[in-house]
C-alpha cells in the first residue's frame, strides 16, 4: 500500500496479486483507493495460459517478441 497526500486528503493505491479475499477488503475499506494488479504476477499467469494453449514456437513469438510485449510497454495516455 502507497499512500500519497494530494492537498489535505490522502489518496491510497494497492498493488497486488490477484487474491480475491484481498481484493474484497480493499473495496470494502478503502472504496476510494486506487488497486493495481502487479505486472509480474499478470506475466506469469499469461505465460502459463499460452504454455497450455500455444506451440512452443508461437510462445517465445507472442509473449518475448511479439503482442504481448507491445501491450506491456504500451503508453496508457
């Protein structure tokens, strides 16, 4: 948890896995917050659905060179 002042208020941002439990507390508590989900945990469950639902070749193509590394180091704006 991050918590920034932005004038007198306090805004809080989560970043976390994608832990259902967790992620009901944050609502209920904190219904204001900002909640992340952390890049490093979205690439091993994308790396672990195209294991089971891709060719080997089409692996290394898609995630390490391809579509999905474009989308990672898109701009948001």
């Amino acid at each position: 948890m991050y918590g920034v002042n932005i004038g007198s208020h306090k805004k809080f941002v989560f970043v976390t896995d994608r832990e259902n439990a967790l992620m009901n507390a944050i609502e209920k508590h904190f219904p204001n917050a900002t909640h992340l989900l952390c890049r490093r945990h979205i690439q091993k469950d994308v790396e672990a659905w195209a294991k089971k639902t891709m060719k080997r070749g089409d692996i290394e193509e898609t995630l390490a060179h391809g579509r999905w590394k474009r989308l990672v180091r898109s701009s948001t704006n």
